[in-house]
C-alpha cells in the first residue's frame, strides 16, 4: 500500500509544472479583472497533449489514467492557475467514451484529442430543479428522424468556448416512467449548428468563471445525436461523475498547496514585533493544519483514482475525497487570508481571487450536503434523508 507516484509520474508532474510556470499570477490577475477566458493558457494545455489524457490511443489520446489526469489538474491549480476553465474538456467526453456508438467516437474523439474541437460544456442543472436532477424539464421530443428540444438550464459553463455541448433531457415525461429517473436522455449537441435555437445569457459570478442561462426553442437535433440508449441519461450522467469528482478534488488539493506554499513564504518573510509573523503558533499552527488537512484529502484522493484506474468500485471514495479536499482547501484559503493580513484583500497577491475560486468547490459540481447525504445513506446505510416527499 504506497501511494507515491512512479518516476514517469514525477515526470509527467514536472512537464505540467513547466507549461504551468509559463502562466504566472500577473496572467490570471489580468484575466480575472477583465473576466476573460485563459485562451492562451488552454491552447498551450491542448498542443501538449494535457487534456487528452484519458481519451485511448486508439482515438489519438494519451490513453493514459485518471492518476495523470489528477496530476495535471492538481499541478494547474497548485501553479496559481485555474483548472476549472479546462477541465471538462477531460471528462465530458467520458460519456460518448462509455455510452457512444463506434461512428459517434470515430466522429469525435480523435477531434476532441486534437484540440480542434472542444467538448467542455455540459448542461444538467435547471432553474426549478436545482440539486434533484430527476426533476429537470427541459423536454426532447421525438420528430422524425430526430428530436426537437425545448427548455432552460441555468449555470451552464464555458459553453461560448465550446463546439459541443451535452445536454441531459427528459424524453419521457415523469407521469409516464416507473421511477423519476427513467425517461432521461444524452444528447451531444453541435452547437456550430444551433443557430437561434439555442438564446445564451451569461450569467456573472464572483469568480471568473464563464458560465450561462440557455433557453432552447425548438431545438432540432438528429436521431445520432442521442448519446447512449434513449431513457437512460440519468444513469449514464452517474457514470462520469466519479472521474469528474476525483479530478476536481485534485484541483481543490492544488489549490491548498498553493496556500500553504505562499503562506510559509509570506510567514517567513513579513516581520512585525521584531520577528517572522510565522515565528508565532498563532500564525504557524493554521499553516501546519491546513497543510495536513490537505496531505489527508490527497490519500483519499489517490484512493479515489487508483480504484478508479483498476476498474473498482469508487463512489464512496470519489464522493469523499471531493468532500474532504474542497473542504481542505476552504481551511487553507481562510488562513492564508488570515496570513496575509491586509495584503491578502490586495488583489496583487492573488490570495483573495483564489480564495474566490476555492469556494466554487463547496457547490460545484454537487453541494457537499449532498455529497454528506450519499455517504450517510450508500456507505453508512442511514434512512434516506431527501427525495422522499414530493410526488413523482
Ligand atoms: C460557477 C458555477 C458553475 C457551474 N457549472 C455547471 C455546469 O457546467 N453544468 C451544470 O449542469 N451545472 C453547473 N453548476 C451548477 C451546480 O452544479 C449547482 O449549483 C449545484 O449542483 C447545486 O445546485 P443548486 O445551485 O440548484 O442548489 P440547490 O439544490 O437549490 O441547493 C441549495 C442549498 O440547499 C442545500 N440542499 C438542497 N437539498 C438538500 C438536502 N436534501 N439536504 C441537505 N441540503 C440540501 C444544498 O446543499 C445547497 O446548500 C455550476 C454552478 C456554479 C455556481
């Protein structure tokens, strides 16, 4: 049982490290006060290869596993950086991976390899449904050959720096499945080819985060734009969220680091009453916590992805390693605020944009709430706690 990384790993660590250094604070400083997309930064990840990892050789990925996929992300967000700009490019394709037809991979996945198309934008979350995904509305109905879409989603994100889109519709009303998650469908969506079906509203966050309200009217899409079997969506949506949740685990562990490395820096460096403030255990003890807290959640972490690369059972691991490393790097934004003092509200020292940042990871891409209420009920065997009221 040893969870350190092979030499190629290291390797594979150091070469992100390289194009990650090339991206310093002042590149997403300026990027976050403008509240413009990393473009340069995303083209250099996608002509190296880095968000291709786990797409097969077969299809002109990496063919490597989610330990790797884990390690750019991580590395991106520990550089300063952000890997939420990017990081579905990774995944989303998982769907059409698993689900697909040979034609529909053969058609995108060596693309999506390439950088030439992007598949970084998926939309599940509706206004009136929030967290009870069953309860979405957005409906696709069968015409034709194909289907015509209508409906709204909320926080879709990184959509207008898209070509595809995934979009999850019901296909069959709630009254006419057996169980409220039946009748949901994927779809993947050339949004190249949407014209005014599809209306985007971005919606402004506190983070730099491009993300969007879509209306979609009469939408009409293909029969081969159904990803997977007609009806069941739902089931294929649960099926990429472990990866999705281990690898944004990563990215909060990489923003702890990067805390706990600038706060020593700064703790060692900023002298007031005649000595380093670090050389005081009110200072110091937040850093060592918050540095500890952030080694646990990778142990997790790395529990999480080696189950996952050995094709094991990984949800209750998946679930709390997102848990514990948003969680961790929570903790470890709010002490390196404290470190910093004033200066950490200074926007030069990046300390408040990614203290911004790290909370997206409390909500995003499922509240922890929700993250508690699946190991109190599927790991624990508690009564289930939501989903028992309302009718349908
Ligand atoms: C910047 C950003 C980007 C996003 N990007 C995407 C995206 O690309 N695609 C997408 O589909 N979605 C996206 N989302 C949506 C995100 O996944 C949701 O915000 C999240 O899942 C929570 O849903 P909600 O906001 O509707 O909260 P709600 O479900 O309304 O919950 C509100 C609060 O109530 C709590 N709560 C609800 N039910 C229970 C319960 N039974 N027990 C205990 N607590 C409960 C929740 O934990 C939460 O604290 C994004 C969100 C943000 C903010």
């Amino acid at each position: 049982m040893d969870f350190s990384l092979s030499d190629q790993q290291e390797r594979y660590r150091e070469g992100i490290r390289e194009v990650c250094a090339k991206f310093p604070n002042a590149y997403w400083r300026a990027l976050d006060a403008e509240k413009r997309y990393p473009e340069k930064f995303v083209l250099a990840l996608s002509d190296g290869g880095w968000l291709s990892v786990l797409i097969p050789t077969e299809y002109g990925g990496a063919g490597l596993g989610i330990v790797e996929a884990c390690i750019v992300l991580e590395e991106i967000n520990a550089s300063g950086g952000n890997g939420a700009a990017c990081h579905a490019q990774m995944y989303t394709m998982g769907a059409l991976l698993r689900h697909g037809t040979e034609s529909q991979k053969r058609r995108y996945l060596p693309e999506i390899a390439a950088g030439r198309l992007r598949l970084q934008s998926m939309a599940v979350t509706e206004p009136e449904a929030g967290s009870d995904t069953s309860r979405i509305a957005t409906f696709a109905r069968k015409e034709g050959d194909g289907y015509v879409v209508n409906g709204q989603k909320v926080f879709t994100s990184r959509l207008q720096h898209s070509d595809l889109l995934l979009l999850l519709a019901r296909t069959r009303r709630t009254d006419e499945v057996a169980r409220k998650t039946d009748g949901l469908s994927l779809f993947l969506i050339d949004l190249r080819l949407a014209g005014s079906a599809i209306e985007v509203r971005p919606i402004e966050t506190m983070v730099n985060h491009e993300t969007n309200a879509l209306f979609m009217t009469d939408l009409h899409l293909p029969a081969d734009a159904l990803v997977g079997d007609e009806g069941a969506g739902f089931r294929q949506v649960l099926d990429g969220l472990n990866a999705e949740r281990i690898l944004i685990a990563s990215e909060s562990i990489g923003d702890a680091r990067w805390f706990v490395e600038q706060s020593v820096k700064y703790a060692r460096e900023r002298v007031v009453f005649g000595q380093p403030i670090g050389a005081n255990q009110g200072v110091q003890f937040p850093i060592a916590r918050a540095f500890m807290r952030a080694q646990a959640a990778s142990l997790m972490r790395w529990q999480a992805a080696a189950r996952f690369d050995a094709g094991k059972p990984c949800g209750a691991e998946a679930n709390m390693a997102k848990l514990l490393a948003s969680e961790a790097a929570w903790e470890a934004a709010e002490m390196a605020m404290t470190t910093y003092g004033g200066s950490g509200m200074a926007v030069e020292t990046g300390i408040e944009r990614k203290f911004r940042e790290a909370r997206l990871y409390l909500v995003a891409p499922v509240t922890n709430n929700l993250v508690t209420a699946y190991v109190a009920e599927h790991v624990l065997g508690l009564p289930r706690s939501y989903g028992t009221g309302g009718s349908g």
